[in-house]
C-alpha cells in the first residue's frame, strides 16, 4: 500500500474510533475462532492415523525444544487421546474435532453480530457527518455539482466506503492471523517444505497490486457514471410533468439507457478484472500442492518413510497447506475491495475537504450577538464574478437601501438582479468592494445571524413534503398554531386552507405538488411573515402566476411589505410604482436610478422597458 493509499485508509477508519470496544471484541472473538479452526485441522490429521493404523502409536516424551516442537504437539494429542482401542479412539478423535468447529463457529458468529453492529454504526456516523457537512457547503457548490452526485455520494460512495472499510479491517487481521498461524504451524511439521513453497508468493503479491490498481482506476469510473446516472434520474422524475406534455419520454428514455449501458460496461470490466485474483491466486496454489505432493509423497513412500516425517505428518502438512488458501484468496481481495473504497473515499473526502460557509474574522465570538439593522444597507463599489468563471457578472455597483424603504431592480434577463440579492445573505461573498448594514462589512458578521435578518419571497417556491402548519412553520420552532393561522391570514392563504380536508394539517406533497402555484407562493409569503424578518427580498414572486393568483399573492405581497425593508426584483413594473428608488441593470452595471415618475421622464431603459409591457397589455384589451 503506497503512503497516500495508506493516509486514505487510516483516515477511513478514523470512523471507527469510537467503537474500540467492540473492535477489540471482535478481535478477540477471532482469535478464538482461529485457535479452535487450527485444533480442528490438527485432529484431522489425528483422524487418519487413527482410522488406518490399528495401533495406538507409542510416542516417548519429547523434550520441550523449539526444534522439536512437531513431536512435542503431537505427544500431546495422544496424549489427549489415550490408549484406547481403535473404535474409542475414532470416536474420541470425532468428538474432538467436532467441538472444536463447534467452538470455532460460535465464535465466528458472535464476532459477525460484534462486526454488524460496527458497520451500522459507522455508515450512520458517515452519513450524518456528510449530510450535515452537504447542508453547510455555499450555494456556488451546488451551482457546480449535479445534485444526483450528492446523493450518490451520501448513498452509495458511503456504502461503499464502509463496505471497503469495515470488510478489510475485520479481513486485513482476521485473515493474517489464520495465515501466520497456519504457516507457523507448517514451519513446526517441516519448515524446509514450507521455505520452498513460499518462494512463489512474492510473485503472487506483485500481480495481485497490479490488479488493485486498474480496479480503483475504474472503480472511480463506476462511481462518476453512478452519480450521472442517478443526476438523470432526479431530473426526469422531478421534470416528469415538463416530460410528458413535450411527449419526450423516449428522449428521456433513451438518455438514461445510454448512461445506464455506460454504466454496466465500467462495472463489468471493473469486477471482471477484480475477479482474476482469486482464481490466479488458486491456480499458482494448486501448482505449488502438486509439486509439494510429488516430492513430499516421494519421501514419504521412499523407503518406507522417513521417521522425523511420516505419513500422518504428511497429511497435517496438506490440511495446514490447503487450509492456507481461504485466508490466502481472501487476502488477495483485500486489495480489490480496498481499491474500490478508495475511489469513494477521494470523491466523498474532496467533499468534505470542500470549504464550508463560514465568518471571514478569525477568531469567530464564542456567543454571536443578534445583528441588528437600524439604518442602512450600503452596496459600495461591488463587483462580483462567480466561482471559476473569468467574467465578471456585476461591476461597480453602488447603492443605498434605508431602513423602511422599497428598492426595486429591473432589467433583462442575465442583467445581474438576481445575483444581487444573492449577494446581501452571503449566498455568494463579492469579489471587490464591500456590503455593509449600518456601517459594519457583512463578511465580519456571524453568517446565521446574518441570514436572520432576511425573508426570501422566490419566483420558484419549494415547499417540503410535510403539513401546510410545518411548511409556515419552518425556521420558526414551537410556533402557535394561531401565529401560524394569523400569518396564513395575512398572506391571503387561510381562505384555501380551511377549505382543505385536513386544513393546516394537509400534506402538501413533494415540492408542494398538491397545491397550484398561487397557492404555494401564498404559503411562502405566509413564512416569510411568520418569520417577521427586517429585511425581505422578493425575487419576482409573481412573475409565473396567472392574473388571479398573481392579484392575491400580490395583496399579500404588500402586507408582508408594511413596515419592512423591500429589496425587490420586478417583472411587472406595475407593482413597483411606489418604490423608493429603482435601479434599472443592464450586463451587470447600474445604468438608471430614480423613482417611477423620474425614470418614465428620463426616456431611456426604464421607459422601453415600461411602454413594451404596457404596450402589449393595451393591444390585448
């Protein structure tokens, strides 16, 4: 294992440090289980000597060298089994070996409920870890990243991890411990075979790391094509409206088999290759047991035997030998299993390592104060360009928003409106310039306390898959069911719900699905009201709606608008006649500032803007 490889592994299982108990329980339990698998193999042996000699053999007490330590093992075995006739010797043998399995499967079963509970354990404290760290990552990750790869990456690059991690740790001393103790144990019967034997292993190891190196190479493969895959399924499901009423289905169709087909190629040639360690690993052992058993059948049958090495060592040797080759496959799929881990692991710990939204002050105060917004919000010579992008999206912008007033921005799409209310919560923090609330710079601020002071009314409104009550509700813990009703009231949302079967208590589906558009905006105006935020930010919130809907969310809208501070960005220039001030944007420069009135007289963007719209209204009545 090379030393990043080696890095990677220790800090997967950093995971499992909590559960050192039950590590070193399952480590003990599995000692055991090799201790009494070796007593079995040991009688086995002692069960053909039985069964075809009639004769107890009569053994001297050996002395107690390390040299002698074949004749001093077998001088206790006979000495366990007594001199018996050969029928109550065969059944002291069986008994013998038969508690001993027994025993070993015990043990080994005690260790494989020990090892579950670990496994369970670490795939939920990765899983938590990783959502918990998903939900803190910026917005710009998420512009960047499909969200089908987070989800793959939390579902199924864990598993795999955990798989990889916690199969390996029980392997990588499990499968050592019965290999040292069967070699050993050969070395004891006779040491210059086992010497000649594992001259070929070496050569073995080499093509098994060759093998592990192209499996992780495709195993990221498998994984990134995994994440495509399950980015087309999340898509199509939640479009499957857009789908249907475009009669794009055998597009869509024809997408995620071709992605699917890429997918299935990758895992195939990833597992085909995977899987030549273990038949390579048998093949090189069976030529290594024929050789051993013509030259070692050689020397037994050579006249007549050898005294130091008979027949029933002959056959301890070959039960040790052949028992070698489980822990030998096993451990030569360490490194397949490892190197599909290790994929994972760089995709999951590049997430991790990714910076998550944080205070640009170091050190952060240990207890934040509420900010608090009591004057102004200035935007000072900003200029923003996003993330890994050379053009620079706004540029020079500068502009007051006083405590009380309504700012609204108007431009054509790609003007930069929008990224400039994502810039006052920190969705993204500008590039030059400065943002500031009553003098203070917003990157200095504590980011939760920051986003405190805002309420977002957004074009597309999510909604979870919760009651209309938990919806209002959010943001807000242990909130009164009339605070909730007053704040539906408000948002002209009341007059829906109590029509609803379940009233407050309806599920409103994924994404709102039950409800019609007026009806979610309306629940989101409902929770920006519920929050009472000083500061709300409404991204043309009526801009999708139909007339209806868009008169009462637009009532609501100016209930929500009392008393507060509006940053505002308008598709209708109808609602924004009373604005204290509107900023006319175009590629990413404010062009025109003024009031309603004071933009119709300047006869330039604003007006264009303002005739075409009212221009089209008046040839449609």
């Amino acid at each position: 294992m090379s030393a990043g490889n080696f890095k990677l592994y220790t800090r997967m299982l950093s995971y499992m440090r909590p559960y050192v108990a039950l590590i070193g329980a399952a480590l003990v339990l599995a000692l055991f289980a090799v201790a009494f698998e070796g007593l079995s193999l040991w009688f086995s042996a002692s069960l053909v000597q039985t069964i075809f000699s009639h004769e107890a053999p009569v053994l001297s007490k050996p002395e107690y060298t390390v040299s002698n330590a074949n004749a001093v093992l077998k001088y206790w075995t006979y000495s366990a089994i007594g001199k018996r006739e050969p029928i109550a010797a065969l059944q002291m043998v069986c008994a013998m070996m038969a508690f001993s399995f027994l025993l070993k499967n015990i043990f080994i079963y005690l260790k494989g409920i020990v090892m579950y509970r670990l496994n369970l354990s670490v795939v939920r404290d990765m899983r938590n870890k990783l959502f918990t760290h998903a939900l803190a990552l910026p917005v710009s990750y998420y512009d960047r990243t499909k969200s089908g790869n987070v989800v793959s990456l939390i579902v199924n690059d864990v598993t795999n991890i955990n798989s990889s991690m916690t199969g390996t740790f029980d392997k990588i001393f499990v499968e050592p411990m019965r290999l040292i103790f069967f070699v050993c144990t050969l070395f004891v019967i006779n040491y210059k075979f086992t010497l000649a034997i594992f001259v070929i292993f070496p050569v073995l190891g080499y093509l098994i790391t060759l093998i592990g190196r192209t499996v992780r190479r495709r195993s990221t493969r498998v994984m990134e094509h995994l994440a495509a895959l399950l980015s087309i399924l999340h898509e199509t499901v939640s479009g499957v409206r857009i789908v249907k009423i475009f009669g794009t289905q055998d597009v869509e169709s024809a997408k995620f088999k071709d992605e699917n087909k890429r997918f299935v190629r990758q895992s195939f040639r990833s597992n085909y290759i995977g899987a030549l360690a273990s038949p390579i690993t048998e093949v090189m052992g069976v030529i290594v047991v024929v050789i051993l058993l013509w030259y070692g059948g050689s020397q037994v049958l050579g006249e007549g035997g050898s005294a130091d090495f008979g027949a029933e060592d002959f056959t301890r040797f070959l039960v040790f030998l052949f028992s070698i080759f489980t822990p030998l496959k096993e451990i030569s799929r360490l490194n397949t299993t490892l190197q599909s881990g290790f994929a994972s692991a760089d995709r999951v710990f590049a997430a991790l390592d990714s910076p998550v939204e944080t205070i640009t002050v170091s050190p952060p105060p240990a207890t934040p104060e509420p900010i608090k917004f009591n004057d102004k919000i200035v935007f000072a010579n900003v200029n923003f360009r996003y993330p890994e992008c050379e053009e620079t999206v706004l540029k020079d912008i500068n502009f007051e928003i006083k405590k009380g007033s309504v700012t609204a921005l108007v431009g054509s799409s790609g003007s930069g409106k929008s990224t400039t209310l994502d810039l006052l919560p920190r969705f993204y923090d500008i590039t030059n310039g400065k943002i500031s609330i009553d003098g203070a710079d917003i990157r200095e601020m504590d980011l939760a306390s920051l986003r405190k002071l805002f309420g977002i009314v957004a074009q597309e409104t999510f909604l979870f898959n919760d009651t209309i009550s938990a919806n209002i509700a959010y943001g807000v813990p242990n909130a009164e069911k009339d605070s909730v009703i007053s704040a539906a009231t408000a948002a002209n949302a009341w007059e829906f719900i109590e029509k609803l079967p379940k009233g407050l208590d309806t599920i409103v589906g994924e994404r709102g699905v039950m409800l019609s558009g007026g009806q979610r905006q309306r629940l989101s105006i409902a929770r920006a009201l519920l929050l009472n935020p000083p500061i709300l930010i409404l991204d043309e919130a009526t801009s999708s709606l139909d007339t209806e809907s868009e008169r009462l969310v637009q009532a609501a809208i100016n209930n929500v608008m009392e008393n507060r501070t509006v940053l505002v960005v308008a598709h209708r220039l109808s609602t924004i006649r009373h604005a204290d001030q509107i900023l006319v944007l175009d590629g990413g420069i404010i062009v025109e500032r003024g009031t309603h009135d004071e933009l119709l007289a300047l006869n330039n963007r604003y007006k264009y803007f303002y005739d075409i719209q009212f221009a089209g209204i008046s040839q449609n009545l």
